[in-house]
C-alpha cells in the first residue's frame, strides 16, 4: 500500500478487474466482466473461483481469468487488474507472484478497513470469501485503485528489521516501568533488569544491522543521511520513514505524503451542531506515526522552527496533542522538502530575498 503510481500502459485501455480474497494457503478470485450498458448486474453473478496460494494457483487464476475474458471480449482486449486487501505477508507475497508471473495486472493493495465500509455500502446480506471477493472486484472496477510497488529485498529487510526494533523498544519500555513500580521479591526485581538488559543488547544489535542493510542501499543512504540531520530525528527515525514510505519525492503533494504517514488533519463539521476540533486520521503506517511521535517529543523542548509553532498552537488554546500532530506533520513535509531541495536543514529557516 505505498504507491500512488499506476500503470501507464493501462491509461486509455479499458480493464477488468479482479478481486481477490486472501487467506494463508488459498485465495478466492472474483471478476467483474464488463456487461452491455442497458444489462443490470447482481452479486451473484459475478464469477468466483477459489485456488491455492501458490505460484501453481496464479497460473490457474491467470488461465481461468483468461477464458473469461476471451468469451466476453469487447473489441478491443480489456487489461486485467488485480485488487486485494492487505493481509500481511499474505497479500505481500501473493502480489510479488503476480507482478513477476505478469506486470501489467499491477495488483493495488488497500487498506482492510477501506474494503469493509465498502461491502457494507453494497448492503450485503452474508459475509464469506466469495462476496468479500466478488465486492473487491467491484471496488476494483469502481474505484480504480492505484497499483501496489513492492521494496527491493533488502528495502523489505530494512522495514522488518525497523519494526522489530520498534517492537522490542515497546517491551524495553513496558518492564522499565514495571521495574520502576518495585517488586517485592528479589528474584522478580533480577529478572527485570535482566530482561531490560536483554532488550538493549539486543535492539543495539538490530540497529548495528540496519546499518549495514543501509549500505547496500545506496539512494537511501543518502536520503537517510539527509534526514539525520533535522534536529530530532536521528538517524533511526530516519531510517524508519524512509524504510515505510520509500522516496519522499514521490509524494507530488505534501498532503498525500501526512495521509500516507497516518498523521493527516481530519476534521468533523456537519450542519449548525456539530464542530469538533480537528484531530488526527489515523488511516495510515502506525509504524511512521510512533516514529514522528519520538522525535515530535524531542523537537519540541528544543530552540527550532518546529518547537516554535508548537508553542503558538498552545498559546492559541489548543490542546498539547493536537498540537504535537501539528508538529509530526510539519516534520514529514520539512523531510520530503529536504530531499527535494537537497538543501540542509535549518533550525531557524528564513526564506532569502531574491531581489537583494
């Protein structure tokens, strides 16, 4: 789910989309065949066949799908495209198979919750495998989602080794505060600083890998050393960024960029009544938030730019959360700003008169 390209040779072509239901070992496939403008389409008469989760099943979907397509082709062949839900490395792996068995199905990966509202839009009387395919077919066709970029193996390394470091700094910080509350047998208070010990040694090690998985990374590198050197991010919130959401230059807008982050505004207006005050939409990497989150923390009992605009948030009355948002979100711009200007970071920017 980190792309917002699409397939140029799709543009102008018309397509048919499939849409698949993932599970561990099997996948249901759904196809939403184009029909003549004044036929009315049910559910139930979308085609859906199930297949295993293999790079055998992939060739029996291709050839089911292709004999579809054969008997009811427009004059022109339409493009299959491929459309599933994020499943984990389920969806990861079964998307990989798919681009490397044939690139222009350029499956889109979409967010699990985006696909729920949508079958429930559809006022679906049951809930299996076949309709959540069959509704994925048809958000395929009516949405047009844009298609899925897989990382390099070592880009998939980084974000793994990212996440797991992420994971073990939640147990570290979990058993410090345990530690904190004091135990009264001492063999308990042992085992907690052993474990806190555990968890440093080995996040120091996870970090020590990062590292030289960067190196093999070159473009990356480079950006990530770019980063680093915003006050408050360091090196490892860098990393953690750029390892989720890949090249920030790819964003052509800054807004898309927050709502890939997980940190963009949403606001909640309706009628006379209802105002509410504008807060986070969480819609996003989880993973990118908590980073930004960290070094929003840092950056604020700092003397920069960033913790300026904090403290004017809060003077104008609003609340210390929302305001760090603010903070999160200015910093991701500041990123992507950065690595398109190739500009260093200043903590203190003043925009250079040009008529001088």
């Amino acid at each position: 789910m980190n792309s917002t390209t699409y397939p140029a040779e799709a543009i102008g072509k018309p397509l048919v989309w499939a849409g698949l239901d993932v599970a561990s070992e099997t996948f249901e496939a759904a196809l939403w065949l184009t029909l003549a403008a004044t036929a009315s389409r049910s559910q139930r008469q979308i085609p859906v066949r199930g297949f295993a989760r293999t790079p055998e099943g992939i060739e029996q979907f291709l050839a089911w799908a292709d004999a579809l397509l054969a008997e009811a082709a427009d004059p022109e062949a339409p493009m299959l495209r491929v459309v599933m839900e994020a499943t984990g490395k389920y969806s990861l792996e079964l998307a990989i198979w798919l681009i490397a068995r044939r690139p222009s199905l350029a499956p889109a990966i979409i967010n699990p919750e985006t696909a729920a509202h949508f079958a429930k839009s559809l006022s679906l009387r049951a809930k299996t495998d076949k309709t959540d395919a069959r509704a994925l077919a048809r958000y395929g066709a009516e949405r047009h989602p844009a298609s899925y970029d897989p990382p390099s193996p070592a880009q998939a390394e980084l974000r793994e080794l990212s996440r797991y470091r992420q994971t073990l700094v939640e147990s570290r910080d979990a058993e410090k505060a345990r530690a904190r509350e004091g135990a009264a047998s001492a063999l308990v208070r042992r085992q907690q600083q052993a474990r806190i010990r555990r968890f440093e040694r080995d996040i120091e090690r996870l970090e020590r890998e990062m590292i030289k998985v960067l190196e093999k990374l070159p473009n990356l590198k480079r950006d990530a050393a770019q980063l680093d050197g915003i006050y408050g991010v360091g090196l490892i919130v860098a990393v953690t960024v750029l390892a989720e959401l890949g090249d920030l230059r790819r964003f052509e807008q800054g807004r898309t960029l927050t709502a890939f982050g997980g940190i963009a505004p949403r606001k909640g207006d309706s009628g006379k009544s209802v105002h509410q005050q504008a807060h986070m939409c969480k819609k996003g990497s989880a993973h990118v938030r908590r980073a930004l989150y960290m070094a929003a923390m840092t950056v604020i009992r700092g003397d920069n730019d960033l913790a300026d605009l904090y403290h004017r948030l809060v003077a104008k009355g609003n609340k210390r959360m929302s305001a760090l948002g603010a903070v999160m979100r200015k910093m991701l711009l500041v990123m992507r700003a950065i690595l398109i200007s190739g500009e260093p970071y200043q903590r203190h920017y003043r925009a250079v008169d040009k008529s001088v």
